[in-house]
C-alpha cells in the first residue's frame, strides 16, 4: 500500500472529512466524533520532509519549492463517489499537509493498478489566468478541547513508495488554497477570529509565507486588486495572485485580526496590532477603509539575528562595543536599517562580555537568546514619556549596557548622558543622515541656555557614532554604506566649543584614526561596482562634494545633466 492510500484508508476507516499534518503536532484524522490522533508522537521536520518526498512527485516538489503550496487531485475506486485533495504547504521548516474529502465530487473514476482516466478541463478557465485549485466547501473546524478525542486505527506513515499515488492523468501541479481545517499558524495578541476566508483565498498566512520567502519587507492588500509586496523599496504585484474582492480582503484580515481591531475595521477605523508567525517572524499590522474598501499592510519583521560579521561592520566599527562607558551614536534616516545595527551590536556584546543588558525598543524585531551576557528587552510604546520613565526604572537594575530606542527629547537626552557619565555603556539611535547630524540633533533638543551644558557632556560621554543609509544595489538587493566617526581629542574640542559645522572636517582628517566620510564609503561602492553612480549621488548627504569625488575619479556625472 502507497503512503497515500495509507492515508487514505486512515480516513475512510474512521469516516472522517480529512487528515492533518503539521510538524510539532500529532497527525489526527477530522471525524464525526472529534479529531482521532493517528499517532501518540508530534511529528518532527525531517518526518515531515520524508513524508513529503513519499507523498509528492518530482514536479509536485518543484512547485512547492517555488510556490510555497501544492494542490492534487486524487480518486480511489476505495471511495468512489468521493474526490480527495492533498494539499501540502512549506515555510522554511513549518511544514502541513492536509488530506481533504469531498464527499460525492468525484470527477472520474481509477481503475487500481491502471493509469487513471483524465479528469474532465476546468469549466470557465481564463486563459490569461493562472490555474488555481478549485473552489471547494470548508471542512467544519472542531473545538481545541476535542483534540483527546479515542484514537483511530493507526495509518502506515512509513510506506516508500510513489507509483501508487491516484492522480487524474495529464493534470498541471495546483497552487493549493491553504486553508489549515483545524488550526491557524498565526498566533494574535487577541481572540482569534472565527470567520475564514471563502475558498478562492491562499489564506493570510499562505500570502505572508510568500512574501517572506521572496525576501519582502511588507505585504499590502487592497480591494479590486491583487496582493502586492515591498522588495527593496519597490512595490511588486504578486503575479501568481488574483485580484481580490472587498469582501476577500476583509476575510483575510479578520483571520488574524484581534477582537478590537476587528470592531476597528467594520466601523470604518484604522487599527494596528502584532502578531507571530512561524518562520516569518513577527508581522505589524495596520488595517485600514480607502474609496475601495478595507485594506491593509502587513509589516514583516524577521526574527532571524544578522551578526555583526554578516552586515559587514569592520573591525572600527565593531571595536565600539568594546566600550566600557560612555555613548555611541547609530544614526540614520528613516528606514535606513538602524534597527538592525543596533541588534548586530547587541548579538557582539551578547557574544563576548559577562554583562547584563537591557534593551528598550518602540517595537522588539530581534530577539536575543541569553548566550555570554544577560539580555533583557523590553518593548516600551506610547509617548515620549513612558519611553523615559523606562530607561528610568532600567537604570535602577544597574545595568553593564544600555541600549535606548530614539533620543528625540531633552529629558531623555540629558538621562542618557547622564547613564553614560556615571559608568553604563549606552548605545542609543538618532533620526539624522550623518554622524554631524546627529550630534547637532541632540544638542538642539535642549533649550537654548541647556545647550552649552549638554554639548560639553556630550564631548565627554561619546565615544563613537555609525551612520547608516541603504542603497540599491545594480545587481537587485540592498547594501548599507556607513560613515564613522571617533571621538578624538579634535573632535571632542569642536563639539564642547560648538563647532558643529567643522564636524566633517574633523572626520576627513581622521582617516588616519580610522574615521570613515560618507562620501568615501559611497565612492567605494560605486568604484567596486555594487552601485550606480545616480544611486550614490541620490543618497549622498553633501551631494555637492560628492559630485566633484566623483570627478576627480573619472567617474561619468552625466546623469545628473539629465536630473536637472
């Protein structure tokens, strides 16, 4: 007997409407009575990838390395009368299969063990479409307290064989709808919704496993049109993906929505709330109602560690964390990454020292395991205040480092001196598009007569600051250039006199010292190739000295003529 109809007989023996597998969980048959467990051990991923290569074709295989989903077809004179789909999803490692029976939707008949008779076309195909699965009724979803329903009959897993598997003759791999029959894979900060998405619809999380295995940063859905995803600062429309309808794309929010955000979207408001998902990671959502209808964007914000070595930070850069006291500086504009630099450095001191960290973010993207040093991250939103009262009760912990999300106010400003004078080292972030930028932005976030007093701290507290900003690359992909500056004797006099302005003098005579000018790290990149020289000149803060380096390496400035 082949794995499927080992799965198969599963099924008909307990006269259920389908089988489930998902790694971490035990494989159950969905009967009458209530799930009936088919084994007593949650299924791992290599037992699930087994079972995928036993249950899948080589082409079925293909589609779901590039697709994320497949779809079969499959009839048994076992069952006749009845049409069962497999369906197999893959997410990195979160792995389902389903086993769905369709009672009485038989399209042909199999004569076991001859090749099976051809299915009749698809009715009403567009052929400028691509081929969906079909539309198919919803299997009742039972209640979690059913799950230690009697187990049935246990199914042969173990069988490796493929020529038995029962698939109309001549039928293209599907896309499956993924719609899990008794379990979501997003766990919310809320109730979870009760309504599903019709048929026609991958699922939310179908559509978020997409993205993120193309490498998106956000997934936008928008009535009357299809999905789209964010690669690289582009906006892409998903191509495999059909348009969808009002009420689709409500469903697909109200999949995952919490219970207030839900009430936020049918009276007409924007909502925003968390949510994880295996081997996305976490996903900020944020709802909202246009001319069209509901709509929504869905922010993915990977879980996975990126080490300092993977980013690229030279041995300057990644010296700063070796800092007992004092503040460094990660500067950058919006979007430009600094969440992730700043993670980098905290995975380096988490490596490499016995300390104790606290970390206060406005939104936690990186998770930090425990390894050599203690980290603690704390999530603190909501106004200016709440973030300063946190970095107050931090303080009183006593810890080695301290890591604070946006210095925008004075008071938060002066604490975080303060924290770096009396002995804490404090890595915190700055909203400005070089290190001159940034140490002007934190002066001038004090009163006029504060400033003096906070320039000549600031002169004695810095030990560093990074500046960040992405760049396109011209073979696709992004690439961070990044400017550095040392507090050195020079600079610490120009800032405590300040001198802000002769700032980026200061840095390119400090090459010496290992500074880095933005321009030379810009310039770098267009001499390797990795970029274009528009890109770089569209990036550059003095675009007017980076014009005539440019020059001066014989590098074409035409384009910008054609800018003008």
């Amino acid at each position: 007997m082949s794995p499927i109809e080992s799965l198969i007989a599963a099924v008909l023996r307990s006269n259920g409407d389908g089988l489930v597998m998902h790694v971490g969980e035990r494989p159950y048959v969905l009967s009458p009575s209530g799930p009936a467990n088919l084994s007593e051990r949650p299924l791992s991923v290599d037992a699930m990838s087994s079972v995928l290569d036993d249950l899948l074709s080589a082409e079925d295989r293909r589609t779901l390395l590039d697709v994320g989903a497949v779809e079969r077809e499959i009839l048994l004179p076992e069952a006749p009368g009845d049409r069962f789909l497999l369906v197999a999803a893959r997410g990195g490692d979160d792995i389902w299969i389903e086993l769905r029976r369709q009672r009485g939707m038989a399209t042909g008949h199999v004569q076991a063990p001859a090749p099976p008779v051809d299915a009749p076309p698809a009715q009403d195909q567009p052929s400028h479409r691509p081929r969906m699965a079909p539309s198919h009724p919803q299997i009742p979803q039972p209640a979690a307290q059913d799950i230690a329903a009697p187990p049935a009959p246990e199914a042969d897993l173990s069988t490796s064989a493929t020529a038995g598997r029962r698939t109309p003759a001549g039928r293209d791999p599907l896309s499956a709808n993924v719609l899990p029959l008794a379990r979501s894979p997003i766990r919310t900060e809320g109730p979870r919704n009760t309504a599903t998405p019709s048929p026609k619809h991958l699922g939310i999380g179908r559509l978020l496993r997409t993205a993120s295995a193309r490498g998106a940063s956000s997934l936008y859905l928008i009535a009357e049109s299809r999905p789209s995803i964010r690669i690289d600062d582009e906006i892409l429309p998903l191509e495999s993906e059909q348009p969808l309808g009002t009420a689709e794309v409500e469903a697909l929010i109200l999949e995952m929505a919490p219970s207030g955000s839900r009430e936020a979207l049918r009276g007409g408001s924007s909502a925003e709330w968390l949510c994880d998902l295996p081997d996305v990671g976490r996903v900020r959502c944020l709802s909202f109602r246009d001319q069209r209808g509901p709509g929504a964007v869905f922010r993915l914000i990977p879980t996975r560690l990126i080490s300092a070595d993977q980013l690229g930070l030279s041995r300057d850069i990644q010296a700063l964390c070796g800092e007992r006291e004092g503040l460094i500086l990660v500067a950058g504009p919006r979007l430009s990454g600094k969440s992730t630099l700043i993670s980098a450095f905290v995975d380096l001191i988490n490596r490499t020292r016995s300390d104790y960290l606290i970390s206060l973010e406005t939104e936690i993207k990186f998770v930090h395991e425990n390894r050599k040093a203690m980290v603690s991250q704390r999530e603190v939103r909501g106004d200016p205040d709440v973030m300063l009262t946190g970095v107050r009760a931090a303080l009183r912990e006593n810890p080695d480092v301290l890591v604070v999300d946006d210095l925008k106010t004075p008071d938060l400003v002066g604490l975080a001196l303060d924290a770096a004078d009396s002995g804490h080292l404090v890595i915190g972030s700055v909203t400005a598009h070089t290190t001159t930028a940034a140490i002007a932005r934190l002066i001038d976030t004090s009163s006029y007569e504060r400033q003096t007093q906070v320039a000549l701290a600031l002169s004695e507290a810095l030990r560093g600051a990074v500046a960040q900003v992405l760049l396109r690359k011209a073979g696709g992909g992004r690439v961070a250039a990044r400017e550095l500056l040392f507090n050195t004797p020079s600079v610490a006099a120009l800032i405590a006199e300040g001198k802000i302005a002769q700032l980026p003098l200061a840095i390119d005579s400090g090459r010496k010292y290992g500074m880095v000018p933005m321009n030379d790290a810009l310039l770098a990149f267009v001499q390797s190739g990795a970029i274009e020289a528009r890109e770089a000149y569209r990036k550059a803060y003095d675009r007017v000295a980076f014009l005539e380096q440019l020059r001066r390496e014989g590098i074409d400035t035409s384009f910008v003529e054609r800018l003008a």
